[in-house]
C-alpha cells in the first residue's frame, strides 16, 4: 500500500470468525462471478460457504467423489460497492476466505484530463429503504466526514453488523472500514457519494471483545436498534462494567456496555438459520435488563418511554428505568 487510502494488487483473506459476517470485497477479480469468488482454495477444506447479497444468496458445496464444487442460489455475481453476509460451515476454526484481484477503487477510478490525475470519487444510486453497500477503500472512514459528504442524500441511519450511526451522532458506529459491508437505510431514493478519506489514516486493529461470555449473540440478517435516551435508576449506582441487554425469553438478543447516552442496543431477529435461533420474531415484545457485573446478576428495566416492539429493520428511541 502507498497510503493513499487504496491499495495494490494481490492476494488476501477475510477471516471468518463468527457465525456470519457482514463484510464488502474492496478487491475483486476481472471475472467477479460467484463461482469463480468461491475459488478451488476456499472449498479445498470441505468447507460450505455461503454469500448473501440483497434478496439473493449463493452455497458452495464440495462434492468428495470428483473435487467439483457445486453452487446452487441466484446470486451469480459479485457488485463492487455492494455488501455482502458470509457464513463458513465451521466457523470456530477461524476459516480464511481467500480472495485475489485488484482494488476496486482501482478498476472504478476515472482519469480527469484536465488536471491529470485520478479521480477515486464514486456514486451509487440507492433507493428508498434498507441497502446493502460496501466499503471501497483500504483506509478507514469516520462516520462524521461521510455524513457530511451526503449531508442533503436523505440518509437516516447507518448500520453495521452489531452497531449504527445516525446523522444526529447517535450509536456506537463510529467509522467505515476495508471488508466492512454496511445497511443504509434512506427517506427516499438518492445518489451516495463515496470519497477516499480526507486525512491518510494507517488501518486500526480492532478492538478486543470484551463482552461477557453470557452475554455473547450472534450477528443476525434480520435486527432491529433500540437508541437507549436514559435510564432511570433508583438502585445503586451504574458501573461502566454494567450492560445493557435486550431478551426474548431466556435468550440475549444483544448487549452493550454502559456509558455515555444514546447506546444503541441491538436485538437481532430469527432469519431462519441456525445462528439466530430463538431470536425475534415479527411484533414481539423485547424485554431489557441490566447486568451487574461485580454481581453477575440481571436487574429488570421497565419501558418509560418508547415502543419496545420488535420489528425487522426498526430504529427506536427509548427511555427505560429500573423500578
């Protein structure tokens, strides 16, 4: 890489390293078919791999007896720009998908004649609703400066596997970043802009994951947001080792940790596959705890304010307390 915010030619792996993931592929082949994405080297372990795009999905099987893959879905290619859900059929031994091609802002990018130079500025028509859209460069992208970029593109929120962003600064999604796919959801139909970071940033090590093991969920196709506006406590006193978590029945749904306003908690919905069992389904009431940590021990919260109905794709604000 030449900092640039893009990068050069080659091979390289998304690590899948939990049940499903939502990425984008900031480097694609010349052939972006799907059969040729899920390439010999991916299915060389016996692994079934399975990409979902918007309203499409695509399984790679491998056949034993004669080493062919066999694919079966409708989702025939791969669109740069665009995100993508990818799960592995064992995933806990931290699966590499392997990719190679070069960088799509490369194979997007126009020569400007006037000045001489490349223009790595893109667009992508959306349309009212939810979109899937990938993350085209290699630096990341704070949330704020995209924002600013499509200030006036009717965008009403941002959503990332387990976090979202709103342009009023809501949420914990704080940045874009390479093989990251991401939900835009619009007031109506717009034109994105996409625009390589102002300022040259190195690519950031994720943080660790400090969730608790009992409060531990999986990513989910189907979610819904809760922006938690305040807590009323009449107990003791919050810790920041608290959590806030949403329940169906006995099962977490979603959790985060206790600071500032405005936490946006997911619950993520069943969307059919083993993953999200027991997760939401469509008009049931989301229940909300908090976990005490020096404790180990959950404090129910009463709805204040808000709806905590759960609907796939909705974004509500809430205010709970605990008595």
């Amino acid at each position: 890489s030449d900092n640039d915010g893009l990068c050069d030619d080659g091979d390289y792996y998304i690590v899948l390293n939990s049940s499903i993931q939502l990425v984008s592929f900031w480097q694609l082949p010349e052939d972006r078919s799907t059969e040729n994405i899920i390439s010999k080297e991916n299915l060389s372990s016996g692994e079934i791999f399975s990409i979902f795009g918007e309203n499409k999905v695509l399984s790679s099987f491998q056949n034993r007896e004669d080493e062919n893959a066999r694919f079966i879905g409708n989702l025939k290619t791969i669109e740069p720009l665009r995100g993508y859900y990818i799960s592995s059929s064992d995933y806990e031994k931290n699966v590499k998908f392997h990719l190679k091609g070069k960088p799509v802002a490369d194979q997007l990018a126009s020569f400007n004649e006037a000045e001489q130079s490349w223009n790595y500025d893109f667009e992508i028509d959306l349309r009212k609703g939810y979109n899937l859209i990938g993350y085209p460069y290699t630096k990341t992208l704070p949330v704020g400066e995209f924002f600013s970029l499509n200030q006036s593109n009717n965008i009403e929120a941002i959503i990332g596997e387990k976090s979202i962003a709103t342009p009023d600064g809501s949420g914990s999604l704080k940045k874009l970043e390479i093989n990251k796919g991401y939900w835009i959801l619009l007031t109506d139909n717009a034109q994105i802009q996409f625009s390589p970071p102002a300022k040259k940033r190195n690519t950031e090590a994720h943080p660790e994951d400090k969730t608790p093991t009992n409060l531990k969920f999986n990513t989910s196709m189907k979610f819904s947001f809760f922006i938690i506006e305040d807590i009323t406590n009449d107990s003791s006193p919050f810790s920041e080792d608290d959590w806030i978590v949403s329940f169906r029945g006995n099962t977490v749904t979603g959790a985060r940790q206790l600071g500032d306003l405005n936490i946006d908690l997911p619950a993520m919905g069943d969307d059919s596959h083993l993953w999200s069992k027991n997760y939401f389904q469509e008009g049931e009431k989301v229940n909300f705890k908090i976990y005490r940590s020096n404790t180990n021990e959950y404090q129910d919260l009463k709805v204040l304010k808000g709806d905590p109905t759960w609907s796939q794709g909705k974004i509500s604000k809430i205010t709970l307390s605990t008595y």
